[in-house]
C-alpha cells in the first residue's frame, strides 16, 4: 500500500473505525479505573495498553514501522472485544471497581 492511497483512506472515515473509536476510549477508560481503583494495578495497565490497538493512528504507525499489516485485522479487534469485556466485567470485576470509585469522589 502505498502513502498516496493510505492517504486517501485515512480521508475517509468508515462506521467500523468510529466504533473502533469509540470502543477503544471506552477501554481506555476501564483501563484507567483498573489501575486506579482496586487491587490490581497492572491489569488496568494491561487494559490501558490493548485500547491503544483500537485507535487508526496507532495501526498507521505500527504499519509504517513493520511494512505489513496485521491478517485479519478486524477480526482480531473483535476477538480482543470480547476478551476484555469478559476480563473486565467478569473477572475484573468493573463495576465494584466504579461503585469504590464514586465513593472515593
């Protein structure tokens, strides 16, 4: 792929980017709880550090670095979505995360 025609889809902003978008600030944000609030620090850094998978720049980069891109991509993104809502709702256990974090503000 050339830099012209990486240009010109980067114009373009398809609905499975802005969900992308989307769900990595969402996780960027459970990340940020994780590492705050509770006992386990570094699984909220584990978390903070997958959102950035979500967000177009990092995978222009990473493409820019490497030369290739990751196969099947999209279905990658789909698979890691699932992974850490289930790590984080389940067994992080997110939403007593938030309850100590509300009564800490």
């Amino acid at each position: 792929m050339t830099n012209q025609s990486m240009l010109t889809m980067s114009n373009k902003l398809t609905i499975a980017e802005v969900f992308s978008w989307i769900f990595g600030i969402i996780v960027f944000e459970i990340g940020i709880v994780n590492m705050f609030w509770g006992n386990d620090a570094l699984f909220g850094v584990f978390i903070f550090l997958l959102s950035f998978v979500y967000f177009l720049p990092v995978n222009l980069l990473l493409h820019k670095l490497v030369g290739r891109t990751i196969p099947y991509m999209p279905l990658v993104k789909v698979l890691l979505a699932m992974f850490i809502i289930w790590a984080s709702v389940g067994v992080g256990e997110l939403f007593d995360k938030i309850a100590m974090m509300q009564a800490d503000l």
